[in-house]
C-alpha cells in the first residue's frame, strides 16, 4: 500500500509527505517499538477518528517497522508515508486505519487489494477478514511482500504479481476491494469482480487532485460517497497509460489558494489534503476575496494542518516564489520549540526521496494581516513538492489567504 508524499517538519520530511510531528526517538528495540505504536494509536489513530475497535487493534498488533525499510526504521510509527522503493510508499498509518474502516472489514470477507506495496495494508486486514487477495505491479515489491507476509505467518494473505487494473478474476468475486493506488476512473474489471452489495474504496482523481470514495454495488452499478481529499501515487500500467490529463512540472500552482471554493459536505476544503483542525471562514476581513482559512489548536503537539501535492521539475526551474498572507494570534511553540506555525515546502526526487525542507517563518505571537514572500531555491533532482500551511503542534490561532507558488526559470 503507498500513499503519496509527507511527514513532520520537526526532523525534515519525507517522501510520504503529509506533514505531521511526532516526538517518537529512533525506536531500535522491539519494546521501544512496542511503546512508538502505543503512542500513535492513542495520539494520532484514535484522536483523529478511528473507532472500529477491531481496527484500532489490528493497528495496535501490526509491527509496521517490518514492512518498512531498514535505514527508515526509526520512522515506522511517525504517522507519515515513507518509500520503500520503486517510486512507490508504504501509506501513513492513520490513512490504513481511515480506510479499513471505511470498508467496514468483517471476519466472512473475501478482500481484493489493488497495490501491495510493502504489505502493511494487507497485514492490517489480515486478522479482520476471512482472505485477503492482494496484487502489486512492481515484481521486486511484490516478492519483498509475499516474503515479509510468509515470515510474519500472514497465512490467510494471497499476494501475486500483475496489474491491478485487470484485478483477480479467478477469485472473484470479492466481497470488498481497497485501492491503495489512485487511477483517474474507476477500472470496470475490478466494478465487475465486486459482488452484489460488495464495497470498494478508492482514491480517484487527477494525479495530484484526488478525491477518496466509498462505493457500493448495487444492481450491477456503483453508487458513490466522496469521504475526502487525498493524495495517493498513481495506479500504473494500464490505468496510467489512459490517463487523460497530467500534471504541468514547469508550471506548478495552488489550487484553491484563495479558498473561495465553498467547503464540501464534509467540511473539507477543496484541493487540500489530510484536514486537521482546520475552519473554512468567510468574513469582511479577508484581504482577498470574501474567504480563508483559519487552524486552532489548544493541546501542544496536536496536528493542525493542510497540505497539496505538485509536480516539478528542478532541470528547468530554479525557483519557486511562496506568497502567503497571514494573521496570527497568541502563537505559543508546541511540545518543542520547533514545533511552531509556518508555509512549508518540501521536496522529493523521482523515487521520492525526499531532498530538503524549506519554510516561510516561523510565526510567533499576535500580528494582524500581512503578506510574506520568500524566494526557495529547488534541487536539481525535485519532481515532486509538498505545500503545507498550519500550526504544527504550535498553540494559538493562525489564519492564511491567497496562497501562491510561482516557478521560476532555471
């Protein structure tokens, strides 16, 4: 399973780049471990939402650390992405955790994964479900999964390699079916390997535009709801080949960087990922247009945050110009004094490594609206970047608008 690119700015950022702290230490020892995955079912599984309690178990259980490279290790419990290789990611906990509830996972189904990547996903479903049928692309990731799924006794997981567009049609059909790669529409084969009444959640949409759907089938058709915005790497093979419209690395932009697009049912802001404490307002005081958006946090080291994913090429752009106008009131620093509010961008190279981590502020205390600028200069080997604006584990209240990036020529 590999969601795209984030990570907390208190120790950089990486690859899966959702910008989210964590004070965990290097966890070396099984026990340290142990305490890591304690600490981000409490603080960040739990507090943001989970309530399956099988879910929170089946988190509680999963050694993520086996699925995640070596040299990351230390990582494994930070609520983030990170790469394992080929482009691809091992997905941030919470993200598992939100759609294995979503698929309301029962111990009778049968379940098609579509991107096994490490095969912490599967792993995660394994205790849930009766069966789980998963297929990986990349055939290094598919045998390194089979692999750490055979020595972790995963003997209800059944892992083969191919495109997931076509997925399993000798197992079919599947009870449910989790998408861990975003295609731009939907497969038919995998609508037809759905049974009648059968769930699929998937995320949908354009390659750094995606939207993360619960469907269900019902008289042979799927009927849809948008749970939220998400940012997921591509379905490959053939879902890639057909994908119609692609993103521009020489011209990165902000979408909805003035937030006038009316916030969705669910409350969330349009062409914004992985929502955390945030309020969409529309007041006379904002210095563009009618609307921005405001994130509040009174508990030290709670995340407060959005994000957006770009494409970029550092050959031919040296620089990008971040624009933002801000507000902030009775700013205090978080659990650590890097714990504090600012505009991030971070990144990541073709493999998403990520490359360095650069921010407009910090900003502390009480200001009213003002415009900063600043000038970042971008790696040679950036193609991808993460914008973040939030508070970041800091207190108090900061508010945005008119969030720009303008690429400049190399």
């Amino acid at each position: 399973m590999r969601l795209s690119l984030f990570r907390g700015v208190v120790s950089g950022l990486a690859t899966g780049l959702i910008v989210i702290f964590t004070r965990h230490l290097p966890a070396q020892t099984q026990e340290q471990f142990t305490a890591a995955r304690t600490e981000l079912v409490e603080k960040i599984i739990v507090r943001h939402g989970i309530k399956n309690p099988r879910v929170i178990q089946a988190i509680r259980d999963t050694q993520r650390h086996e699925f995640v490279p070596l040299k990351l290790r230390s990582k494994s419990y930070f609520d983030m992405a990170l790469p394992i290789g080929n482009r691809q990611t091992i997905s941030s906990p919470f993200i598992v955790a939100f759609m294995t509830q979503a698929l309301d996972a029962r111990p009778t189904d049968r379940v098609l994964e579509i991107g096994t990547g490490s095969g912490y996903q599967a792993a995660v479903l394994s205790p849930l479900v009766s069966e789980v049928y998963s297929i990986e692309i990349v055939p290094t990731l598919g045998r390194r999964a089979a692999a750490t799924l055979k020595r972790l006794k995963y003997d209800n997981v059944f892992t083969r390699i191919g495109d997931g567009f076509q997925g399993w049609p000798s197992r079919a059909p599947f009870d449910k079916i989790i998408v861990t790669c975003s295609p731009e529409k939907i497969p038919i084969p995998l609508t037809n390997q759905l049974r009648e009444g059968g769930l699929m959640i998937v995320p949908v949409g354009e390659r750094y535009q995606q939207t993360l759907y619960l469907l269900q089938k019902k008289q042979g058709k799927l009927e849809s709801i948008a749970l939220r915005p998400t940012l997921f790497v591509p379905m490959t093979g053939r879902a890639e080949k057909g994908r119609a419209i692609k993103p521009d690395p020489l011209n990165p932009h902000v979408v909805n960087g003035d937030f006038e697009q009316n916030v969705d049912e669910n409350g969330f802001v349009g062409g914004w990922y992985y929502q955390r404490q945030t309020k969409w307002k529309t007041a006379t005081d904002a210095p563009q247009g009618r609307s921005y958006v405001t994130f509040q946090n009174e508990d030290p080291g709670r995340h407060s945050h959005l994000l957006q994913g770009f494409a970029i090429d550092g050959r031919a752009r040296g620089a990008l110009e971040l624009t933002t106008w801000v507000k902030h009131e009775e700013i205090e620093s978080g659990q650590t004094p890097t714990e504090m509010p600012m505009a991030a961008i971070s990144f990541y190279d073709d493999s998403r490594k990520e490359l360095g981590m650069f921010w407009l502020g910090p900003f502390r205390g009480s200001d009213e609206w003002h415009q900063r600028t600043k000038r970042i200069q971008i790696p040679q080997r950036a193609r991808h970047g993460i914008l973040r604006i939030g508070l970041f584990g800091a207190t108090g209240s900061i508010s945005f608008d008119q969030v720009r990036i303008t690429a400049i020529k190399r």
